[in-house]
C-alpha cells in the first residue's frame, strides 16, 4: 500500500531546516537607506522632555507638565520649609532644655549655695539686685540674660516633665509669640504671660494668665491638652493624665509655689460659633461677687472636676494653649485652671475623686454636633467656700 511521505518534523532524525536565501548586495544596501541608524537620546533630554513643555507636544499635554511642575516646585518648598523647621526646633529644644537643667539644679539648693555657683561678677550680680532687689538667687543668671523673665512653669516630675520653660513677658501679647528666650525669632515662640498681668514682690494678679502654643512637635504647652482628653496621649482614661500631673510648679521671680489644678475647658473665639468667654480678659476680682462669679462660669464649663476647693482671695492661674477638636476651621482654646497652694497647705490632692464632666455648658457649634443642651449646673457648689 502506498502511503504519501509526511514531512520530517523538526524532532525527526535528520531534519535539516531549509537555508534562507540571502538578499542580493543592491537590496542590501537599499534597506540599510529605508531604515537609517536611529540616534541613541540622551537620558538628560528624554526627562526634560518628560517634564517641560516642548515643541510638538499638544496643548493638553502641555498644561499636564505645567501643573505637574508648579506642584514639584510647591513641594520642594514646603518640605525646605519643613526641614528649617524642624532643625530650629531641634536647636530650640535643646537650649530649652539646657536652662531647664540649670534652673532645676539650681532650683534645688539653698539660697547661700546657690550664690557661690552663679556665673555672674560681683559687678552684675550688684545691678541686678538695684533692679530687683527681692529676686530669688535661682533667678539671677537668666535674669541677667532676658529681663523680660517674670517666672518659670514646670508641668510633671523628672523624666516625665512635658513642660519646662522660662516665663517672660513683653509690653504686649505678639512679641513671644515669634521669639524664644534668646530674642531668636522662632515659631515656637516662648511660654509668656499676659502684658496686663502684674508680678510683684509678695503679690500676684488674682488670674495669672499664660500663653504657649501647641507644637507639632509635643513641646511648649501641646501637652496639656491632655487634661482636657487623656486618650489622645494614649491614656485610657480621659482623667488619666490629670491623675498624674494634678499639680504645676510656678515660680515667679521672688517665690516658689506649686498651683493645683481644678478645671480645663474648651473655649470658642470666634463669635460665628456661638459663645466666645472673656477668659483672656479677666485679671483681677474686684469683689468676693465677681470672684465668684468667674468660678462659677468656669465650673460650669469644665470637663473635669477635681477635689480642690477654692475660696477669694486665692490666686488663679490659667493656661492657655489651642487645640482644634473640631477642625482647624473652629478657632478654639484649650484652657487649664489652678490654684495657688496656699501658705501652710499640703501640695497633695486625692485624685480617686476627680470626676469627668460628660455635660459641660458648651458653645453653640459643639452643640450643634453633639446634639443635646445643657441641663444646669451638677457639680459640688460647696468647693467654692466664698459663695
């Protein structure tokens, strides 16, 4: 039987694949001229191509490199901007913190010892004492670098300190908001009181209020919002900070005192969002009445009330910082309340009684995202002795 021969596969012994004919010399030469040699581009022309605009490039694509180049610049400027920041800030904290370790060795010896350990002549220490003759030795050697330091705020103990700063203070409220201890401009600024308050020898304004701005960075007064909402710290529980740190240290430039804390609330500023409350305002009581009546308002707006009971004639301290729960579009203020241990009390307070407020009087945007009102006032009146 005759069978019509397959061809041999490519695996079958004795394949041999057919040899391609090669192209004539003439039409070699004529494919060489249809297809010249492409110039290799240079890398450096490809990207610039790649991210300027260029002759042939369509007008959408065009404005595609614009924008993306507009953007690449705004970064590179932002994150300059962002790395001086950072570096100042470095810097700052560190002479911040070189005061902070002078003044708190300084802080805890007698006064005679002290005296033998200032880097100070016969000659400045003599001046200083024409212009202050009732400063604490403590005092003497920054108040020899800025006079405009009026005290200094410690908030905590030893490694756990979260504030630790001179105090000054300026013939207004701008200056130490852009200027360290040193007069560098710097937007940390300085922990400063306000130019209205006074501090003399043996007496205070009845409200002493500070200022310092809330760092991105954990520094200045950023962490006392955490007596507002412990949680944001990592807490727990929302009194766990105030737990923790129930008294502040502030010394003025002729005594030692240690203030306890009694409230912390959230004020408004801006009038669009319901209530804005005169905090700021407030220096002095000219009655036991208009003392009273600031603790009243301030009780009533506090998230946290503690053991600490308050009478006139007692010295307020306020703590100002912002803080923006709501938003960066909702100006409002995180505010810490103390007062001054008086002469003869013990410093220590029973924080197993601090209770969290879960119905303080708020301003009308908080209302308006929290829903509710408010149902009057529930706390201890008999904390306020004088009323």
């Amino acid at each position: 039987m005759n069978y019509t021969q397959r061809p041999k596969s490519r695996r079958s012994a004795g394949y041999k694949p057919a040899k391609a004919e090669k192209p004539a010399k003439a039409e070699q030469a004529a494919e060489k001229e249809e297809k010249p040699a492409r110039k290799k581009e240079n890398i450096f022309v490809k990207m610039r191509n790649a991210i300027l605009p260029c002759k042939g490039d369509s007008v959408t694509e065009s404005v595609r490199k614009i924008v993306f180049d507009i953007a690449v610049v705004a970064l590179i400027i932002t994150g300059g901007s962002l790395l001086v920041d950072v570096i100042d800030r470095g810097i700052e904290t560190g002479k911040d913190t070189q005061l902070a370790q002078k003044y708190d060795d300084l802080r805890g010896q007698d006064e005679e010892t002290i005296e033998g350990q200032l880097n100070l002549t016969d000659e400045e220490k003599e001046a200083i004492r024409k212009e202050q003759p009732d400063i604490l030795p403590s005092f003497m050697e920054l108040y020899n670098q800025n006079s405009d330091i009026v005290g200094w705020i410690t908030v905590g103990e030893g490694d756990s300190k979260i504030v630790d700063h001179p105090v000054m203070q300026a013939a207004d409220n701008d200056y130490y908001l852009t200027h360290s201890f040193e007069h560098k401009e710097t937007k940390g600024g300085a922990i400063f009181a306000d130019y209205r308050n006074h501090f003399d020898a043996g007496k205070l304004s009845g409200n002493t209020v500070l200022y310092g701005h809330n760092i991105w960075d954990g520094t200045m007064f950023a962490k006392l919002t955490r007596y507002y909402d412990a949680t944001i710290g990592g807490y727990s529980d929302k009194l766990g900070f105030y737990k923790e740190n129930p008294t502040i240290i502030f010394d003025t430039l002729y005594e030692r005192s240690e203030w306890k804390v009694f409230a912390c609330v959230l004020f408004n500023t801006d009038e669009k969002n319901g209530e804005v409350y005169p905090y700021t305002q407030i220096h002095d009581f000219e009655s036991e009445a208009s003392f009273n009546s600031f603790i009243l308002d301030i009780m009533d707006r506090s998230v946290l009330w503690t053991d600490v009971d308050l009478t006139y004639g007692d010295s307020i301290l306020t703590l100002s910082t912002c803080y923006y729960p709501y938003g960066e579009n909702i100006d409002t203020r995180c505010v810490v309340f103390a007062r001054k241990v008086r002469d003869g009390e013990s410093p220590e307070v029973d924080v197993s009684k601090a209770q969290r407020n879960e119905n303080p009087l708020m301003f009308t945007y908080q209302y308006n995202v929290l829903g509710g009102s408010w149902p009057g006032r529930t706390w201890d009146t008999s904390k306020l002795l004088s009323y």
